[in-house]
C-alpha cells in the first residue's frame, strides 16, 4: 500500500493529490471520508486535517468483496509485465476490452480474462471498477495496462490525466504521408453528422489532441505506409480520426476509410484493422521506476506488411 513521510505542512486531501496517489482532489477526499487513509497509524476521516513535516501518511485498499458480476474467463492472455500493482497484457484483436451497448449477451471482453488473472494476485481480490486503467478499441491489438488494486488504479490513472504516460502505436495506412513526419494538432469531438463516430471539429464539445507520426517504411507499389504515431493524448479513436483528417486513413478501417483505403483490403484481403498499441511507457506504483513495455507485432499485423512490400525496421 502507498505510503508517504510529511515534509511540509499541508492539508491531507492536497498532499494526496499532489503525491501521485490519487486522481484528483475530489478522489483524495473520496478516500479519505471513507476511511482509507490513517497519519501516523490513526484514521483519518477529515480532508481538511492538516499535516506536519515527518507524519506518516497511509493510503489502504478498499475491503471491497470480489466483484461477481464479470465471470472469469481463462482468455489466455498474454502478460508483458507484472509486478505487485499493475500488469500489461497484450491485447488480442476482436475482444472489447469491457461489455457495453450493442454486444451479445455473454459477450467475453478483456475484463473476464483480467478477472480469471486476478486468481493469482495477492491478494486475490477482482473489482471490474478498479481494473481498466485506459482503453483500446475492440479490433486494435498491444499494450493494455491494467491495476490489481485500487490505489495502483488511482496512481495510473493520475499518469494518464497528466500526460505522463508515454504511448507509442504501429499502423498501416492508405498512401504515403507527406511530410514523413509531422505532428498533427486538431481537436476531436463527436461527428455532427452521425454521433457514433468521432471527427475532427471546431465545435464546442472538441478536446484537443495531438498526434505526432513518422513513417517507418513505405510499400513497394508507393500506395500504403508503415507508421510509427505517438499520442499526447488520449482521445476515443484518436490516431484513427487524425489519420484520417489528413487523407491517410488506418488500413482496415470500415469506419473512417476512405476509397484507396478500401481498394487496398480488397486487393490485399486486408481483413483486419491495422492498429497495434506497440509501446507503453509508465511509473509503476511498486517502484516508482518508468517501465518501457512492448507488444511484437502480432503475426496477421506482419503478414499484410508482407503483402505489400513493407519491410518493418
């Protein structure tokens, strides 16, 4: 469990929030009236209490019983790395990473095989509401990060609201991007013209997003890219929207392709969507050390790169 020493005087919901621990100031003093968190072995109940240099400062687990909503589900998910705190698996493609609108009853996602997994942890205590620490879309494969406790959740997801996580995909796309490199910085908010979907967009409900490409490698007809894209944030569908916004659409990609995008699968029987979350950066909770973790390209992600001539570095 997290545990800190007061170096300077300081109310304790603001002292947590600052000290990597929790999300926000609200999640602090969410923690703290529920009893979570003693200074110097007391409980504290009260946001406001003021700390002194040298109090020590404790966060607890919940007592929470083991959520039995999520059946677990033996996926056989691969694990990229594990320590006492978090995990990151390698998502497999056609799996949600959680059950929503518009799946079949019984639907197995993500949150099953993380809830067969948790059998292992120690303790062995699952809750689907501190699990999810971000979100890959369905067909996109690589690096998920999941907690095994809800301080671990709390202390990620911090890393994920303040940028510090660094996120790194591989994708295959429609022509050659020009410049090749180049970092594209457009707000992304709901498509007016049909709400499912996400658009670049001036409107009022857009949050600003920044993607930063280059391009690994070009195929051998000219007509399709290799690309590597970092994420400066986290927006649904963002490298997918961005792609698309600048003409160069995720191959695969049945949403925001566009006519070569579509030719390509059909001339190459492209039946997949060529995203891959290759490359995830973060401070684990355990040892406050940034662990670099990376998913191999799957081999159907391999096999296109292969049919059009794109030799990956």
């Amino acid at each position: 469990m997290p545990e800190w020493i007061v170096s300077l005087p300081d109310r304790l919901d603001a002292f947590l929030a600052q000290s990597g621990a929790v999300l926000s100031r609200s999640k602090a003093q969410q923690a703290i009236e529920a009893g979570r968190v003693t200074v110097n072995e007391q409980v504290v109940t009260k946001p406001a209490h003021r700390l002194q240099e040298g109090d020590a400062v404790v966060l607890t687990e919940t007592d929470k019983a083991p959520d039995r909503s999520i059946e677990p589900i033996d996926l056989s998910l691969e694990i990229l790395y594990e320590d006492a705190a978090c995990a990151v698996i390698n998502k497999p493609a056609g799996i949600a990473v959680h059950p929503g609108a518009g799946m079949a009853p019984g639907e197995r996602t993500i949150l099953h095989g993380a809830a067969f997994l948790s059998a292992d942890w120690k303790p062995a205590l699952f809750s689907a509401d501190h699990i999810l620490v971000h979100r890959l879309d369905k067909d996109t494969t690589g690096c998920l990060l999941i907690a095994k406790t809800p301080a671990a959740h709390i202390a990620l997801q911090k890393q994920f609201e303040t940028r510090a996580v660094d996120k790194r995909y591989q994708t295959i796309v429609a022509g050659v991007p020009s410049p090749a490199s180049a970092v594209i910085d457009a707000p992304i908010g709901r498509s007016h013209a049909d709400r499912t979907m996400m658009a670049v967009s001036g409107s009022g409900d857009a949050r600003d997003s920044r993607t930063t490409y280059r391009t690994l490698g070009v195929s051998a007809a000219g007509n399709a890219a290799l690309l590597e894209c970092e994420l400066h944030t986290g927006r649904t569908h963002q490298v997918r929207v961005h792609l698309a916004s600048i003409g160069h659409p995720v191959l695969g990609d049945g949403t925001y392709g566009n006519e070569l995008s579509e030719r390509l699968a059909q001339e190459f029987d492209i039946r997949m969507l060529c995203l891959h979350a290759w490359k995830l950066t973060f401070e684990s909770p355990v040892d406050r050390i940034r662990h670099a973790v990376e998913a191999p390209l799957p081999g159907s992600f391999l096999n296109v790169l292969d049919r059009l001539g794109i030799r990956a570095p």
